[in-house]
C-alpha cells in the first residue's frame, strides 16, 4: 500500500526523480545587495514614486519656454541636476535639425551667441548616444572640450560650455515623422549615472511631450526640416568633402594648425583649402564662411 503526499505515492518514480533534483544554494548576502541595487535603479519606489506623479503631473500645464525652465529648475533638479538642457531634434544623419537650450546661466540662450556651429556639436553626442545602443550615457565634458577650440566670447554658449564638467545623454525616436530628438543634459558639476539615468527614462517622455505643446520659438519656425535628395544636404555646394571637413573644424573655432593636425595635413595645405573656400562662397573671413553654410544648412 502506498502512503500518499501532496498526489504521489513516496515512490513515484517522478517523485524520486524530484528528490534527487540538487536545490539550488540561496543567494549570497553580497549577491542579495546587487540585486537590490539593481532593482533600485529599476525603476521608482515609494515616496520617490509619488514625487515624480507630481512632476509630470505639474508639467502638464507648462505653455512656455519660461515656464519649463521654471519646472527643470524646482524639483526636477532632485533627480536631474544640471544647468544646461539641450535639446536637438529632426534628421542627424542628414544634419537637418532644429534645437532648443534651458538654462539660468546668462549667455546661454537657444540662439544666441557661440550657438551656430550647434548642429556639429549635437551630432557628436548623437554618435555618442548610438553607441551606447540608444541608452542613457554618461560622459565626463572633457571628452568633447576639444571641440571648442581656444578661443570664446564671455558670455557665448561656448564659454558657458567650458565650465560643465559632466554630461548626460539620453533620446528618442519619433517613427511617424522618421526623425529622432535628443536630451543633453550638462553640469558643472559631476552628474551621478544613477539615479539619473532612470530619472531621464522617467521623465524624459514628459519633457518631450511638454516641448511639443510650447509655442515654438521663432528662429524653429522658420527653420525647414525637411529631409533633403542627393549628396549630403548640410555641405555647401561647390565645396568638397575635404573643404567641408576643414568647416567643420571651423565652426568649432578651430586654428590653421589645430585643423592640420586633427585631419593629418599641414597648417599650410589649410590655409590653402580656406582660401578657395572663401572664393567658392564668396565671403572674406571665417566668420562669414561658418554664417553662409548655416544658413544653407537650415534654408537650403
């Protein structure tokens, strides 16, 4: 006669096949604690929860730039600290963007001062922002000083760069219209990875949705972002891959000799390149140069 438990006799073969099953060990106690962290990071919890329905919730009434900025500078800073937020959106491949800048900083301003070589310098964090698979990174600013050159205006968008020591990067992609937007967020001081990278996934959805509704600026509502046909559209016409390569490096303000050795010529060889490019768009300076081919960038 067979004794019965939980619906098998104790010698059921699948009843012995269990008992010879080795358990697995329980966690260790260091094990235990990443776990914790990691589900930490996971997403919120609790108070932290109940704070960010807040947020959005008290976004949903934001009309205007001065608004927002007022909303990224309350207690949006518990989550994200940062004293620069710019925004880029539209076509990176082709260079076909538009772009937005919050910041209490004086100088820094979507469309002012040091702001024109801004499409260069958003598809770097944009190439950035691929690499690491579409997902939040973080940088130390070092990385992308070099992309200032060694000279700015007090009180330029470039010269408020030069005191961030800390970015964080984060995006998404809008598959109606085909085009993507891009969240930078920049700190003079260190931005820590977490819990800010789960922040950013939070409230970044909320942000986007807020910049549509704004009234849009009116510098974006002339600036076309239409995809363009043929060659690269953001070069100018007449010039070739290498003069264009050399602008670049221009609008970053960029010398002679530093343009010579980031691309492996001489300073001279540069100096020739800018002299024909000078000729081609009909200008005299560099300032001129950088002025033109924005405006053939955005304008067509």
């Amino acid at each position: 006669m067979y004794i019965m438990r939980m619906g098998y006799p104790l010698s059921h073969p699948c009843r012995e096949s269990r008992a010879r099953r080795k358990r697995p060990e329980p966690p260790s106690k260091n094990n235990r604690r990443e776990m914790k962290n990691m589900l930490s990071h996971a997403k919120p919890s609790g108070q932290n929860f109940d704070h960010y329905v807040k947020l959005i919730e008290s976004a949903t009434a934001i009309r205007r730039h001065v608004e927002l900025l007022q909303w990224l500078q309350g207690g949006v800073q518990q989550y994200l600290p940062h004293d620069i937020l710019l925004v880029g959106w539209g076509n990176f491949q082709e260079k076909a963007l538009q772009h937005d800048m919050l910041s209490c900083l004086p100088g820094v301003r979507s469309y002012g001062v040091g702001t024109e070589s801004l499409p260069f310098l958003l598809s770097k964090f944009y190439d950035c922002w691929m690499a690491a698979g579409r997902k939040p990174c973080h940088f130390s600013f070092q990385r992308f000083e070099y992309l200032l050159g060694h000279s700015s205006l007090p009180g330029s968008f470039s010269s408020a760069l030069r005191g961030m020591r800390s970015v964080l990067i984060h995006g998404l992609r809008d598959e109606r219209s085909q085009h993507e937007c891009l969240y930078i967020l920049l700190s003079a001081a260190d931005i820590a990875p977490e819990p800010s990278s789960m922040a950013l996934c939070v409230l970044m959805p909320c942000l986007d949705s807020v910049l549509r509704q704004i009234t849009p600026l009116p510098q974006q509502r002339r600036q076309c972002l239409k995809p363009r046909s043929g060659a690269v559209q953001d070069e100018a016409p007449g010039l070739s891959e290498r003069e264009n390569q050399i602008m670049d490096w221009v609008a970053m303000g960029k010398t002679n000799s530093e343009i010579g050795s980031i691309l492996n010529i001489s300073a001279y060889t540069v100096k020739n390149h800018m002299q024909r490019i000078f000729q081609k768009l009909n200008v005299f300076n560099r300032a001129q140069a950088v002025s033109k081919i924005n405006r053939i960038s955005f304008n067509g």
